[in-house]
C-alpha cells in the first residue's frame, strides 16, 4: 500500500497566495484532481505578517480574484489584514483542498509527470505542476550591507512590521526606490527620529486614485502584453511610485533624502549619492528580492534564475508559473490582474500546445 504520506493528483498548484488561489479557481472548473501546497500555517498568513501601514496598491473594486468580488466599499484601498482575510475566505468559499506547512523542498520530473516532496515528509505525484510562488523570495541586500557595523541594527523589508521593532531613536535609513520603501521611512518618520531616504530621485512617480485606475482599465493598458509593442515598452520603463505617497515622506521635517546608496563610510555613515548620513542606529533594506528556484530540477531558468517561459508556460511539458511580474502584462502581479493569467496558464496545460513559444 502506498504510503499514507503520498499523495497523487491530476496538478499540483504551489503556493496559496493571490495567484495560486486564481489558478486553483480555473483547476477545480475542470473537474481534476489537485492540491494547493504552501509553506505557511494559514491562508493569507503572507499579507497579515507584512508590515501595518501595508495597504493594496489598487482598490477594491480593482483586485478581485475571478468568481468573488470583495466585501465592503468598493472605493477603498483594502489593508494587509482585509487582503489576507480576502484571500482566506476565497479559499474557504471554493473549498479548495489545502495541504497547509508544507514546505516544497524538491520538483523532479519523472516519466509521468512530476515528484514534489516537502521538507514535511510528504511525497506528491503530478501530472502537471503551477508554481506561483513569486518570482521575488529571496531578499537582497547591495554588496557594502555587511560592511557596516554590528551596532547598526540591519532590517530587510520583509521582516519590518511596526517603528517599535527598531530600537532607539536616533537616525535610521531606508535605502530603496520602490512604494514599500517610501511607506515605511513615513511609518518611521511619523515617531519624530530622524529618517535618511536613499532614494533615487529619478524614479518615475504616478498618481494612485479612481480616476488613474478608471483611465487604466478603460485602455487596457494594465492587460497590455509584454509580446505587444506597447508593453514592451512599458516594461522597458523603471517602475512608478505612488505619488501620494512621495509627497507624504516628504512633509515631515525629520525626513531626508540622500539620493540612491552608494556605500558605507566608517563610523555606520551611508553614503548616498547627494548628501551622507550621520552615524546610523539602524538600516532598512526596501532593496527588494531575487528569484530561488534551486527547488525545481528543471532546466526553464535563464542565468539570473530566472524562469523562462511564455505568458507562463515553459518548454518543460506540465510545468508553469503564475504571479511573475510581467508575466504577460503589468497587471499580472496585482492581486485583480492573476485571474486573466490564470485563466490562460490552465487553459494552455490542459491543451498541451506545443512548447516553441517559450521564451525568456
């Protein structure tokens, strides 16, 4: 008998966030057998253990998943509490079956598919396997991070939650050019220390109200696809910040901008590239994440580790991804835009069209 620790499915989706909640909502339309694999206790526990000020980028009426609008005002930009409590009662409204702290420690293929085990012990056999564990799971940090002293206290992004967790209140930096790092110098600022933002005053910034979200979806610009000259040229362009927010950092008096990072002077000093820092209590690292897909024992990734794939789908027969920035259009990273890429990748795995599309 087989192990009671082994499971065989139809597809195994990995990953229970916003885009493999949307590819669980297209699988189960099907009729086939699957699991949804995540390495966290609960559904949504990724959104609620981010930082407090988070809130969605897009409103409400903006970043449903197909088949469940969002409860409340449709007008709102929902906080990281209400998108990981959306995202728990989607699973829950559809039923979808969930094998939850189940880490995926390994993805071989096998003459019928796929092996996926756990770091929990568990053994899975798939047909076909959608990995929508983002593209970004690894933090980064520049390399002059380690030559700063022990006495300043080192935070990724990932692990800020609230101003408390930053001890002191002396001046902290917040090195990084992206919403997240203008959130959370404000966050920082709003307690009266001082904050050095070394961002990069050439970051393109946009406005984040109805009427840009009305304009956005009115021409279609969000579903424009990489593979169209119009998003081509849109990807080829540095990633906006909200403006709104821009213009918040830079109402408090204790805020400072330095321009983007360039190293590190003795003493715990950051050099920016327009002014330098005073000897630093602490340092947080917006400065993003980079892909580790050393998990998967397949040859789809480019020298970056990046997968290579077409709106999804790679030449390994069976195998997707779902939640890459870009996949196919800038939407396909928002929480309102996975469904459409959703909808493609299943629809195309369950084809089984040929693999020579495939690019990177």
């Amino acid at each position: 008998m087989p192990s009671p620790d082994a499971f065989s499915v139809d597809t195994l989706i990995i990953g229970a966030g916003q885009a493999g909640l949307a590819a669980a909502y297209y699988v189960q339309r099907l009729g086939v057998s699957f699991v949804i694999l995540d390495e966290r206790a609960a559904v949504g526990d990724v959104w609620a253990s981010r930082f407090e000020a988070l809130r969605l980028f897009s409103p409400a009426w903006a970043s449903s998943l197909p088949g469940l609008e969002w409860p409340g005002g449709k007008f709102r930009y929902p906080t990281k509490d209400e998108a990981a409590a959306y995202l728990s009662t989607y699973a829950e409204h559809f039923r979808f079956p969930l094998h939850l702290s189940q880490r995926v420690s390994s993805v071989t293929p096998t003459p019928n598919g796929y092996a996926v085990s756990t770091a929990a012990g568990r053994q899975y056999q798939s047909r076909r396997v959608v990995v929508c564990t983002g593209a970004y799971n690894a933090p980064r940090q520049p390399e002059f991070a380690p030559q700063l002293p022990s006495k300043v206290v080192q935070l990724h992004s990932r692990d800020y939650q609230r101003p408390q967790q930053v001890v002191g209140t002396g001046p902290v930096a917040v090195v990084g050019s992206g919403n997240s790092a203008l959130q959370i110098a404000a966050d920082l600022a709003s307690t009266g220390r001082p904050v050095y933002a070394a961002f990069d005053e050439h970051t393109p910034a946009m406005p984040n109200n109805m009427l840009m979200w009305a304009m956005l979806t009115a021409t279609r610009l969000l579903w424009a696809s990489r593979h169209s000259p119009v998003g081509a040229h849109m990807m080829r362009q540095p990633e906006p910040v909200v403006s709104g927010d821009l213009a918040r950092l830079r109402t408090f008096p204790n805020a400072r901008f330095i321009g983007r990072a360039l190293g590190v002077e003795p003493g715990g000093i950051l050099r920016g590239r327009h002014a330098s820092t005073p000897a630093l209590e602490a340092v947080i690292w917006a400065t993003g994440f980079g892909p580790d897909f050393s998990w998967i024992e397949a040859s789809v990734f480019d020298a970056d580790g990046y997968p290579k794939h077409y709106r999804g789908l790679t030449a390994a027969p069976g195998l997707a991804f779902l939640g890459l920035p870009w996949l196919n259009s800038r939407g396909s990273a928002l929480m309102g835009g996975v469904g459409a890429d959703a909808r493609y990748v299943v629809e195309q795995l369950f084809r089984a069209p040929p693999q020579d599309k495939v690019a990177g």
